[in-house]
C-alpha cells in the first residue's frame, strides 16, 4: 500500500468526520492506523478543529443523546465513558445537564419495569437486590434507583 500524502489523509479523515460526529481521540485512533508522521497529525487535526469537522463539545452532546435515547445509559455511566475519551469536563457537564430529569426519571423506571419482568430472585427482596445492581450497572444514580425501586415495589421499606 502507498504512503498517503498530507492532503490526501487531510480529505480521507474529513471525510470520516463527515459521516458522523468524531471526537479527538476517535480521529487520532484512525489516523494511528495509517504510518503518517505525529507533526502531519497534529496538523491535520488543528485543521479540522478550525474547520469544525471536530467539535468536542458538538461530540458531547451528540454522544449524551443518543447513549441516552437508544442504549438507556445512566449519566455515571455516560460520564464515564466520555472521560475515557479525554473528554473536558466542562463539556461533560454541560452535556449531561441536558438531559430533561421528568425524562430520566421515566427512563429509569421504564427499564427497571421491563427488567423486573425477567428477574427470577429466590425472594422480593433477592428480585430488588438483582434490579438495583441492573441499574447501577446501566450508570444511575444509587439513590434515584432506590427511590425508583421503592415506587415500583410500592413501598417505604429501607434496604
């Protein structure tokens, strides 16, 4: 395979952000597979912030959308994997207050009804022990679940 020259990895990467929203880390992943040079990189990079082919900020909110809408993802969760990506907390933050709380609220309670059909515990209270850790392991909040829980269970019981 020929070595691509700088414009013509500076179209094909545009290209690639083109298509969906990319983020620093997923541009300078696909860049590390090709044997382009760090300083070309970094410049190509600087061009597509300054052509706003990249947008971190534009990438967080995207990201917090859809990992909510289609994954049901929790904000600790979300938060999570967008530090993983180097991501400013700034931008984090921001994004993450977008989300509407009647919203998130209905989400958590919608997947914990579903789950709650499939979840075959020995007792009640191994089904809200099993249903509390689904939760969390989906990334929300201990307490929000608790008080989700205790709403579908219909009870004041403490756990």
């Amino acid at each position: 395979m020929r070595r691509q020259t700088e414009p013509e990895m500076l179209r094909l990467i545009a290209s690639y952000c083109s298509k969906a929203e990319r983020c620093i880390q997923d541009v300078r992943k696909k860049i590390s597979t090709t044997s382009i040079s760090s300083e070309v990189e970094e410049r190509i990079i600087a061009r597509l912030l300054k052509e706003r082919y990249i947008d971190e900020s534009r990438y967080c909110r995207s990201f917090v959308k859809d990992k909510f809408r289609f994954n049901r993802w929790g904000r600790i969760k979300i938060g999570y994997e967008l530090r993983g990506k180097n991501i400013s907390a700034n931008d984090i933050n921001e994004a993450i207050s977008q989300i509407d709380e009647d919203e998130y609220n209905l989400v958590l309670y919608d997947l914990l009804k579903d789950k709650m059909r499939t979840t075959m515990g020995k007792t009640a209270q191994d089904n809200f022990n099993k249903l509390y850790r689904f939760a969390l392991s989906r990334g929300f909040e201990s307490n929000l679940t608790l008080q989700q829980l205790k709403k579908l269970y219909n009870t004041n019981f403490e756990f």
